[in-house]
C-alpha cells in the first residue's frame, strides 16, 4: 500500500475534506557515486573555511544573506525558525480559476490527493463538484516547513495537487532579451507549410509513448561494463540550424517524410488528383473533336 507523505485537510468556505498527499513521481533516478579512478576510493565532500585548510563543524555553520561582496547578515537557526511558516494541517483554497488561465511554467510538482479515514464521502462530492465546475482550486499549504503555492484539479474521482510557482519566482521573458530586436516574418508558404507539418504530426497523447532513452542506454552501458565488456565511445555531433533559403526544402521533406511513415495519404494523393483534372480537359475537349467532324458529314450529303 502507498504510504502518504502529508495528511491534513483541504479548506473553502465552511468545508473541510480530510485527505492524504502521496507523491505522484516514481524515483528513477541512477545513483552515480564519485570515486578516485585509480582505488575506487569514495570521495567526501569537506566543508572548509575560505583560505584555510580548517574543516569547520557542522554545528558552527550559520545561514547568512550576502548584502554585498564579503558583507553577510548572519541569521540564526532561531531567528529562522520565528519565521517560519504556521506548521497548519490545512491546504487553503482561494480562489477558482479556469485552468488554461494558467501557464504551464508556473507548475512543479505533481501529488495525489487520497480521502482520510471517514471523509470518503466529502472527498467524493468535492472531486464531481470541481469536475462539474471545470474549474482549479488555487491554495497555499505548508510541506516541510515551506509554504506552497499549489492547483488542484479533479477527473470526477481522483484528486490531484501541483505545487506552483509564486510569480516573483518566474523571470519575465522581457528581462532577458532572447528574442531578436528586428524579428524576420516568415512567408506567408513558410508558414502554411509548418502548420501542414504539425498538423501532419499531430496526435492523441498517449504518455507510455515516451521513453527515457538516455535513462535506457546509461543502464545498458553499466550492464556491458559490469559484464567486462569494452564501451567505444562515439562522439556526439550538434545538431546545425536549418538555414533561411532551406526552410521551404526542409519543410517539404519534413512532411514528405513523415506522410511516408503514416502511409503517404496525402503524397500519393497529389498525382491522382492531376489525373482527375488531366481526364476532365480531355472530356471537354471530345465534343469540339465531333463538331469539327460535322461539318464534313453535311457535305457529303449534299453531294
């Protein structure tokens, strides 16, 4: 059984929904140690004092905000603690919000929501009651000793928390000037023809579609060098930017390649298509071949 990481209560208006968090993220992490090459000897982190070579305890190490170069505000463990946030067994809600009113980068990460003991029936009224809505709770909880900012969401049965992003934590896009002063418009065909390639690779999402292929290939790597065998590495080219008069090429054999793979509907389509208007202009040009024949029956007769 799942063990829950957090217990407490979800809270808006007059209503109070016991629930449990349990963590939504499967660890997959490799654990890779640090280790000398020639003994295999592990190394230790030392915490040194700057311009010594004198390890300095833990238990002298203070927290200290940096005014200006070499100038700190030390601040205590007490002092720390004072301002902390209310250790509340409650997650907050605010507001509700429509979700696509919320960009994606403000999200972190994802936990599920589970009914406490006894609260199985108002978990159940408040997840068909979010889903009728379609709307996201905005709330702020506390997870050890920090406060969040969170959005919780319902499919009718399940709930489930995001912690966010305060906005003070998101840089603006305009403070870091990545985007060229004189942007190039692309053409109008340019542009048609990158909407025909997502269109061309547009499809339902399916997460067990993507793999972690680095995640893959690092453990087929230690397999093979645990089994003794030798690794020849190859090196790794950057992928080159597709330059501006190659757009309308890359394009075309972006789609061409990708309507290969899925069958090439649309590719082979094209050739038909003419063959259709190829019959049609030979159809229209029949009755103008038997009006010029008339002409010479009629002076037959009259002979």
């Amino acid at each position: 059984m799942a063990r829950a990481i957090w217990s407490g209560s979800i809270n808006f208006g007059l209503l109070n929904v016991p629930v449990r968090m349990y963590s939504a993220v499967a660890r997959r992490n490799i654990s890779l140690r640090e280790i000398r090459a020639s003994d295999s000897a592990r190394i230790k982190l030392r915490r040194i004092a700057e311009g010594t070579d004198e390890e300095v305890p833990r238990e002298e190490i203070i927290k200290a905000y940096e005014l200006t170069p070499g100038q700190y505000v030390p601040l205590t463990k007490g002092e720390m603690a004072a301002l902390a946030p209310e250790k509340t067994r409650a997650i907050e809600v605010q507001d509700f919000v429509d979700l696509e009113e919320i960009d994606p980068i403000y999200f972190d990460s994802p936990y599920y929501l589970g009914p406490a003991d006894g609260a199985e029936k108002a978990y159940s009224l408040l997840a068909k009651a979010m889903q009728a809505s379609g709307k996201v709770a905005i709330a702020h909880f506390v997870l050890r000793g920090k406060e969040n900012l969170a959005a919780i969401r319902s499919d009718g049965k399940v709930l489930t928390l995001t912690t966010m992003r305060f906005a003070d934590e998101v840089v603006p896009v305009d403070e870091l000037d990545i985007l060229p002063e004189k942007a190039q418009k692309p053409a109008k065909r340019e542009q048609e023809m990158a909407e025909q390639l997502i269109d061309s690779l547009s499809t339902a999402f399916e997460p067990e579609a993507y793999k972690d292929e680095y995640r893959e290939q690092l453990l087929s790597l230690i397999e093979r060098k645990a089994e003794g065998k030798e690794i020849v590495a190859g090196e790794a080219e950057a992928p080159q930017a597709t330059k501006a008069p190659d757009l309308m090429a890359a394009l075309e054999a972006s789609i061409a390649e990708v309507q290969d793979k899925k069958g090439g509907g649309k590719a082979k389509a094209k050739p038909a298509k003419k063959a259709r208007t190829q019959t049609r202009t030979q159809k229209k040009a029949a009755p103008a071949t038997k009006k010029a024949k008339r002409p010479a029956r009629a002076k037959a007769k009259s002979k």
